[in-house]
C-alpha cells in the first residue's frame, strides 16, 4: 500500500481492525529507503497510535522523529507539548 492509500484507509474508517492498519503501516516502512517520506509514515503511525489508545507507544515514535531531528521535529514536539 502507499502512503496515500494507508492514509485513505485510516482518515475514511476503511478498516477498523488496529491490528491490520499496523501491519500496514510496518510494510511500508520495509518498503521506503526516503528517509522523508520514512519519518512522514512513523509521524503518521505516531498519531494514529496516539489516538487509538496507545498513547505510549505513539509518544515514543514521535521522541524518535525528534531525537533523529527530523524535518517533522517541530510538529512532533508540538503533538507532546498537548
């Protein structure tokens, strides 16, 4: 799936089953070697953890996004400043 679909998916209600969407998410991070459009899937898979109740497991991505000073750090930072 790309970026684009998952993101459907998700935004749509396409498919409730967390555990699919999570799958999804890991087989496009196989799949991309941009780092870019690598941290836009993990800030993606941060958010969508963060609002379906594992707000641990979310936060930590998006500490990743900024420990890794990605171009998605100042986003990242304002989503845990909440």
């Amino acid at each position: 799936y790309s970026i684009l679909a998952l993101n459907t998916i998700i935004e749509k209600d396409l498919i409730s089953d967390k555990k699919k969407i999570l799958e999804y998410f890991e087989n496009l991070e196989k799949a991309i070697s941009i780092k870019n459009q690598k941290d836009l899937i993990l800030f993606k898979k941060g958010l969508y953890l963060i609002r379906n109740s594992d707000v641990q497991i979310g936060n930590n991505l998006l500490k990743k996004l900024i420990d890794e000073d990605s171009s998605l750090k100042t986003l990242a930072q304002e989503i845990l400043q909440k």
